[in-house]
C-alpha cells in the first residue's frame, strides 16, 4: 500500500498514513484495538474476524475510510476520516459544507515516548487538511475520555457540548483550518524555546 500522506515532526521524525488493508492489517489491528488502553474504541471483545469485517466494512462504505499510521516506517497508529452528514454524526449536529470527521487510535505501547501521541494527532489534522475542501474538523469522543479532550483542545479544538450517541454520551468538539494552524504554530514555538532552554549553559 502506498503512502498517502507523510509530515516530518522536528523531534520525532517522520510520520505517515497508507491506506489500510483490511486482511492484512487485521491481525495487527486486532491486537490494539483489543487492548485495555483502547477502551473507548468500543471494541473490547471483538475477535479477529470481527476487526476485519469491521475494517472491510469501512474500506467499502463511500463515507468512511481507514488509514494505518507509520512512525519511522513501522506502523504505530490508526486514523479514520468520516463524513459527518452521513457516519457517526448524521442528524446529531449543525454540520457545515466541509466538515469531516475523525478518529485516531495510537498503538499500545509498553515504553510511552514523550509528546509521541501529540504529534499523532497533530500528523492526522495536518493531513485532513491538506484536503483544500476541508474546512473544519470534527469530532466526537466519549465524554470521559478525558486524555483525548486535552490533546484535542491542545491541537485547536473547540468544545461545541454533549450529545447523545446510541453508544456513548459524546463531547462534539470542532476545529477549523486557522484554529489547527494557530495551535501547531504555538506549539512549534514552545519545543523550539524548550530546546534553547536545554541548551543553555547552567
């Protein structure tokens, strides 16, 4: 599969998305989306048959698509891209022309590497992005999940509220383009200032 979008992070390195191939990523996918750390993802007891008709499912519908996420050329995250007026959020929200949805999942990991689910979010954002129609960013994670409420508002997100979904109660939460720019710009700024700090002599 080729890559259809990659962004180099000025600490981390290289990041990309590929699309995701339903038989051959499944067993893979299987084993995070399984993992206790991806209780939101809602797909706890799923088995290996399950994930891939899940995932083949999704590669066939005309409003959704899969992408596996590669670090350093290893695959280490998995995004989706929606179309809200039609999966997920369909009559649920105010949607506006050039809205898309998503979701990431990052890979369980047993060594957590420093700022690595930041710039996750932040390589997902910039590829939605890179769609010029894309125009404002939209999603909807449980409303207890409160680790992905501070790395969205971290990337521009803004809190719209609660809404009800038939499986969680969810916190809609929506960025545009200036707003993503805003913050990756800012925090661009910070790692820099950081790094001068380290630098300096004591």
């Amino acid at each position: 599969m080729s890559v259809v979008f990659a962004r180099a992070d000025d600490r981390l390195g290289e990041f990309a998305l590929r699309t995701l191939d339903p038989d051959a990523d499944a067993a893979l996918l299987h084993t995070w989306v399984t993992h206790p750390k991806a209780a939101f993802w809602l797909m706890q007891d799923a088995d290996l048959a399950q994930v891939t008709e899940e995932y083949r499912r999704i590669a066939e519908h005309p409003h959704h698509d899969a992408y596996l996420g590669l670090w350093r050329g290893s695959p280490a995250f998995l995004a989706e891209r929606y179309d809200p007026a039609h999966v997920e959020l369909a009559g649920l929200y105010d949607h506006q022309p050039g809205d898309v949805g998503m979701h990431f999942l990052c890979a369980p990991v047993g060594a957590p590497v420093h700022g690595f689910t930041r710039a996750v979010i932040g390589t997902v954002m910039a590829w939605l992005f890179a769609d010029p129609t894309t125009r404002r960013v939209v999603v909807e994670p449980d409303v207890r999940n409160t680790a992905v409420h501070a790395l969205n508002a971290a990337v521009g997100f803004e809190v719209v509220g609660p809404i009800a979904k038939p499986e969680k109660d969810a916190l809609l939460s929506v960025c545009t383009r200036a707003q993503f720019q805003a913050a990756d710009r800012a925090a661009t700024a910070d790692r820099a200032a950081a790094t001068r700090t380290e630098g300096a002599p004591a």
